[in-house]
C-alpha cells in the first residue's frame, strides 16, 4: 500500500458493538437495536471515510467493557469486515486518558506521529485527517480538533507529554479547555484545526443528513 504519510499511524477508538453498552444516549429515540445499528454504521463509515484515502496505515483500538466475552468483542465482524486482525488492539488504561496514552505511545514506538479520532466522529474527513497530517509531519508535536461540545474529535501526536491527560474529568464541556491549561502550564505549544462534532446525542442525528458521502439509513 503507498500511503501519502507513511510514517504516521491513524488510531480509530471504538467501543465494542455490544447491545445494550454502546450509544445509551440514542435509546430514547432509537430504542437499544437501533442505537447498535448507529454504533455499528459510525464505525464502518468513519473507518471508510478515513482509511480509503490512503493517507497513513489505520489501527482499531477497542473498547470491550461490557462484553462477556472479550475475545470475541474484539474480533467482531464489524471490525474484522474492514481491517486484518493484526491492526485491532484492546484499549488499556483506567480511564480515557490512559487508554488514550496507551495507544499513542505503543502506536509511536512505530511511526513518527499518531493521529488519534473517535470512531463516532462522523464529521472528521479525510481532509480534515490530512491537515493534521500535514501539521505533524511539518514538524507540529501536539494537533487538537476541537470538538463543538467542548471535547475534542482528533488528536495528532509526535510525543506524549504527561501533562496531556492529567487530572481530567471525561465527558464534560470543559474538557478542551482544561487541556490548553495543561499544556499552557507545561510550556508546551499545540495546533488547533477549526472545530467539528460528533454523535452522541438525539439532537445530533439530523446533522448525518448532512454528511458527503452519505450517511447510510439506519
């Protein structure tokens, strides 16, 4: 394969499909199947809309909480259907952060920088990939794709400071802005790209219409 970024590494996170464990914030208006159907839709149109375009190798880092068995978690068809076994990798740490960190830094030990998105960033383009891309390779050590709700959608990385991840509380709006604290303190500098979204709430359904290509019907 002749990739644009060869030495970079894209880390897709995702949770394992497991019915009942995965976009619980979508029961309300799509019941538990359809909120598996949407988990499973997001994962395989992000997967596609990032890794067909070649732009550096892609690894699935998995989330199996929930799951009574992990094993096969891991290796469900709707990862196997797109990637070889070997690029999909169990995400270890505590909390976010530290399975954040984890990957990054056993991804690093194999490429010069990482690029890490949420598999339910529906909004994160292949062009939106490569500006980070572009930003690492040109020397950028630490790249944010903010997200609308106070998150963020991407990280690009050429190390992994501790500072990065440190003392964070997941899941809430100020999760951005507790991270430029962080990295202010550390005198560290970063890149920002202009911000995007993601899914996770009802509220967020109607903006798939929006997507190029389209997003499947569920």
């Amino acid at each position: 394969m002749n990739y644009r970024y060869p030495n970079a590494s894209l880390a897709l996170f995702a949770k394992a499909p497991v019915f009942g464990k995965v976009k619980t914030r979508m029961e309300a208006a799509l019941g538990k199947p359809g909120a598996l159907a949407l988990h499973k839709a997001l994962i395989r149109y992000v997967f596609h809309k990032l890794n067909d375009a070649n732009l550096c190798p892609t690894t699935f880092w998995v989330a199996a909480e929930g799951a009574a068995d992990k094993s096969k978690a891991l290796h469900d068809d709707c990862f196997l259907s797109l990637c070889n076994i070997k690029n999909i990798k169990e995400q270890v740490g505590g909390d976010l952060g530290a399975k954040m960190a984890y990957a990054a830094t056993e991804a690093l030990q194999h490429c010069d920088y990482v690029v890490l998105v949420g598999a339910d960033c529906a909004s994160v383009d292949a062009a939106y990939l490569e500006s980070a891309l572009k930003a690492l390779e040109g020397g950028e050590s630490i790249v944010i794709g903010p997200a609308e709700d106070g998150g963020y959608v991407l990280l690009g990385l050429r190390e992994v400071p501790a500072c990065l991840f440190a003392d964070m509380q997941w899941g809430v709006p100020s999760v951005l802005e507790i991270t430029r604290q962080n990295l202010r303190a550390a005198g560290l500098k970063w890149l920002e790209l202009a911000p995007r979204w993601d899914v996770d709430r009802p509220e967020d359904l109607p903006r798939l219409e929006s997507l190029t290509p389209e997003f499947p019907k569920l």
